[in-house]
C-alpha cells in the first residue's frame, strides 16, 4: 500500500527529461537533438513538448526550435527568491566534516569582512579559538584570501590594506606577510579556484577553503576546511580539497549556479 501510494506519474517522469536536456544547453534545440539528449526517439518526445508548448513550460521559434518558456522561467525565479545560501548548505558540512575529519566551516561575507556562521566539528574537534562570528583575516586565513580573491576588488581593497598594515605591527609569527606576497596568495586561489593555507595564522593548524557561487555566478559563501597538519591532508586534489571542492560546487548548483563548460 506504501509503494502504492509513493509511486509517481510516469509519464511527466519522461516528459521532464526533455525540459532537463533543454535546461542544459543554452541555445534553442530541434526536436531530434532534445530529443536524444533525453535518450528517447523524436516521435515519443514530440507530444510531450507540444503539451509543454500549451502550458509555457517552452516556447517555439520561427525555425521550430524549442527553449524553455515563460512558466519554467517564473517556476525558477520563484525558487531563487526563496534560497537561503547558509541553509543550503548546512545539511551538507556534516557530512564533509566526516568524510574528511576535518572542522568545517561556513563564511558569509559581513561588514568587518569574512565571517563565520556555521561550524561543524568532526568526531575529534579541532582546539582552536575559533566560534560563530568570528571575523576571518583577508590576508592571512585560507577564508580571507577565496573572498579577497572571487568578490570584486573595490569590496576587498580597503580591507586587505588595513589587514596588511595591522599585522605588519606584530614582531615574529608567521602573519608577517608583504602586500606582494598576500597578492600572489590571492592570485593563486583564483587560478585553482581554491584556497590554502599551511601554518598560517596558526602554527601547525592547515586550511582550505572553497566558493559557493549563486545562479548569477556571484559568490555568497565559502566552505572552509581546517586541521592539525598532522591529519590534514594539504594536496591540492588530496582526501580534504577533493571533497570540499565536490560540496561547494553541490550547494552552488542548488543555488542555480551552471559550471563553464
């Protein structure tokens, strides 16, 4: 009775393979391409888009080539309006921090600069003075740098050169970086898409954190793994980066982000 009362439509299952293979491909399609992108025969998808044709789920050009329409746009809009990048993610860094046994956080970008809004520990939590709310370095923390590096320059600039300058100030410790070398760091993670830090700002404490972008290719968030350099794997595809750059690239495409090609 269970399954009974669980199992779908068939057909609109069918029908909504079409309306994905068209979501994918950003010119309008003929028939025959959507129709193989589906993996079925144009005839078997032809009613189908004539249906979708009625409601506005597609429209049809002078050609008689088919994109999505009006209804499948105000559907998607209507979702957007509605996500929360944080919440989004939440459910998804319990499970990185197991994977990885590393802590994970989340950062939002506030008005003091990156700012941590959700921590998950793994099984052995990580002793470092690190709590919601805490403030990240633009320049010196693996969070700091993905933010000084994918949001727009005029955002960041004033930040990074008080960040630079305050820290300057301090004799010994390994926060005493030039303006050049914070630069190159940035530079980096907007080459590898992903940040890293080794020791830094704490001694024997390894991070890295990666974006999550909106459907507008905006950065809202970042991801941040971090740990003992004991247990921290620091390859750039290791058993930590691998799977935090699979995480935020997941919560990215339920925000309607679309990776280049």
């Amino acid at each position: 009775m269970e399954e009974k009362e669980r199992r779908g439509i068939q057909s609109f299952e069918i029908g909504t393979q079409l309306l994905v293979a068209l979501a994918r491909h950003v010119a309008p399609m003929p028939l025959k391409d959507i129709a193989k992108a589906a993996g079925m025969s144009a005839g078997k998808a032809h009613p189908y888009l004539v249906t979708f044709l009625k409601v506005g789920f597609v429209t049809q050009d002078a050609s008689g080539c088919y994109e999505l329409g009006p209804l499948a746009l105000q559907l998607g809009l209507s979702r957007l309006q509605r996500l929360d990048p944080v919440k989004e993610a939440s459910p998804l860094i319990e499970g990185l921090a197991a994977e990885t046994e590393q802590s994970i956080a989340i950062a939002v970008w506030g008005n003091l600069g990156p700012t941590i809004v959700r921590l998950e520990e793994p099984i052995h939590p990580l002793h470092v003075n690190l709590r919601t709310g805490t403030v990240m370095s633009l320049a010196h923390t693996a969070t700091g740098r993905l933010f000084a590096a994918f949001l727009p320059p005029k955002v960041v600039e004033r930040l990074i050169v008080e960040d630079v300058a305050r820290q300057s100030g301090r004799i010994g410790g390994p926060l005493q970086l030039t303006r050049a070398e914070v630069d190159e760091a940035v530079a980096e993670t907007r080459r590898r898409g992903i940040s890293r830090t080794i020791g830094q700002p704490i001694p024997g404490i390894n991070a890295f954190s990666a974006p999550v972008f909106d459907s507008a290719g905006n950065m809202v968030l970042g991801i941040t793994a971090m740990g003992p350099e004991a247990t921290f794997d620091n390859d750039w595809n290791g058993k930590v980066a691998t799977p935090l750059r699979a995480c935020a690239l997941e919560v990215s495409r339920r925000l309607g982000f679309v990776e280049a090609a």
